[in-house]
C-alpha cells in the first residue's frame, strides 16, 4: 500500500539533529524528500501532526486539528468521555480517510491527561496527550514550518 505523505524525521524532543532541526523532512541517500511508506509510520506521524493542530490554525482547513484541547481542565465526566470519544473517531477517521477507525477508547490515566486507543486499518494504535504535551508539539511544529519557509498561523499559546 503506497503512502504520498512527505516523511518528517519524528524528531520532537531531541533537540536538533546534525543540521536540521524538529521536525525536519527526512531525505532519502540521493537527497530527495522521502515519503512515507510503512502504515504505521504514517498512521502514527498524521497523529503527530494532528495533535500538534489547534483547531481554526488553518485558514485553508480551518476544522482540522485535535479536539483534545478542548477537554482539557474540564471535568470529565461519562457524558463528556462519550462526547470526546465521537469526536476523536470522526476526527480520526478524517486524518485516514484511506482505513476504517473503530474500537476507539478514551481514558484518564491522570489528571488533565487523555489516552485514546483505537484500530486505524488493521494497527492498533494507542497515544495520550496533555495541555503541555500538546502545546509543545504545537510549538515545534510551527517552529519547523517558519524554518521550512512555510506559512505558519501559530499565534502563541
């Protein structure tokens, strides 16, 4: 199965890595931009990407990014578990138009933390974030597209 999506290095917390920095495309031998092409890497990378996404960031695909923030400091009760949960699978299954998303949970492992766990295809997934977890992601991918000459519409925190 032949992925399109530009590789980046998955660098995000190691600092900087030889003369590139976070988040920086990955290049094959001769140089080119590599893509991705193993599921699962692409799976977990547009989760990366999506996590890092405040909704509205984006003028062209303003209702892209992660729905998590939005359920931070709140208290989450079985009400809005369930209400995250729908919004997670919806969002999910909008990031991989190409696979099935089902058996998707959410839990609180701790405070203002959130686990999801779901099948994307036929991987099972599983990541967490939390506001400064998210916030740091959002910070470095912004900081690599304003390297990358890319526009960027990360207005702080």
């Amino acid at each position: 199965m032949p992925f399109g999506d530009i590789r980046t290095n998955m660098q995000f917390d190691n600092g900087f890595c030889r003369c590139h920095g976070l988040w920086d495309l990955a290049r094959t031998l001769n140089g080119d931009i590599a893509r991705v092409t193993d599921p699962l890497e692409c799976i977990y990378q547009r989760i990366a990407v999506w996590l890092a996404t405040k909704k509205g960031e984006r003028p062209i695909h303003p209702n892209f990014g992660c729905c998590i923030r939005d359920y931070m400091n709140e208290p989450l009760t079985m009400s809005k578990l369930k209400e995250l949960k729908g919004q997670v699978e919806y969002e999910l299954q909008e990031i991989f138009p190409e696979f099935t998303v089902s058996q998707v949970r959410i839990q609180v492992p701790e405070r203002n933390t959130i686990q999801v766990e779901a099948r994307v295809g036929n991987f099972d997934i599983q990541f967490q974030g939390n506001e400064a977890s998210l916030n740091k992601l959002r910070s470095q991918l912004n900081s690599a597209l304003r390297d990358l000459g890319m526009s960027s519409y990360y207005v702080g925190f």
